[in-house]
C-alpha cells in the first residue's frame, strides 16, 4: 500500500511540474520564504489550523450545534478540508524540494520592464484603461443611487430587496 501511494505522489508532483512548466510558472526564480517552508514542511498540522476554524464557521452556519446530523457533517466538512489543504500543501513541498534539488532559474527571469510597442498595440490601451474606469465608476455610483429608488419597488412588488433597504 505505501509503495502504490509513494508511485502516486510521484505522478502527481511529476504532473504539478509538468502544468507548471506549460503554464509558463517552471523554474523558480528565487527561493521560497521561510515561513512558506516550515508551512509546507508540516502539511497536516498546518491545514488543520487553518480548516478547524473554517469547519466550526460552517457548522454555525448551517446550526451544527443544535442538530446532530448538521454536527457529523461539519466534522465531515472539516476533515475532507483538512485532507484537502494537506496535499496540496505536501505538494508544494515536494515542488519545493524539487527546486532545491535542480536550482532555481535567476537567468531564466523574464524582463520586468517591457518596452512599449509604438504600432496599433499602443495606441487603444489609453482609451482602453479610460472606458474600464468609466464603467467601474458607473457600476459604484448607480450602487450607491439605486438602492433607495429601488427600496420603493422592492417592498410594492414584494420582492426580496433586503440588500438596498439600508438608509
């Protein structure tokens, strides 16, 4: 059985190198933070404490300490969490292990600064930036408008405009 989850791990970090590579991320540039090794150096403990908070936020959501049933899900919730955030942590390490095995790519950084095509790539990124910003600023300033033209239809149509019933 250990041998048949050793050749599993093994496929699956060969994979996660593999969809690092095609994604552009192989080869790391410099190495990990300490604080990101001693978390993923102890990939079990570290999702536990980051999912038995999470597990007992959704078990008050779902009114787990009343209700047996809704009790046995959240502690369900909570393991299948912390089972989940341990290998992806036991990943990342082995990812870190392996970079430390064949080194880390300083040569192979990309140039932060890109110079800037004068063709027509150039010419459409001002207006570009421009009319996203006028369409953020649109969305926020009707937010703000709409929700007391809209206290009014909600209540008289019956609809749940719980949201916008702030003053």
């Amino acid at each position: 059985m250990k041998r048949v989850l050793c050749r599993a791990e093994t496929s699956l970090l060969a994979a996660v190198l593999r969809a690092e590579r095609s994604l552009g991320m192989g080869g790391r540039y410099r190495p990990p933070a300490p604080v990101a090794v001693r978390v993923a150096g102890r990939p079990l403990r570290s999702a536990a404490v980051l999912t038995v908070p999470l597990a007992a936020l959704g078990g008050s959501t779902f009114g787990a300490f009343g209700d047996g049933t809704r009790f046995l899900q959240a502690v369900c919730l909570g393991v299948g969490m912390t089972l989940f955030f341990a290998l992806l942590l036991r990943m990342e390490r082995l990812t870190q292990l392996h970079y430390e095995r064949v080194g880390h790519a300083p040569t192979a950084r990309p140039s932060v600064h890109r110079p800037r095509t004068g063709g027509a790539s150039g010419t459409g990124r001002i207006p570009a930036r421009l009319s996203i910003r006028w369409v953020v600023l649109t969305v926020v300033f009707w937010g703000v408008k709409e929700p007391r033209a809209l206290r009014s239809v909600g209540s008289s149509a019956g609809l749940p405009w719980r949201w916008c019933c702030c003053s």
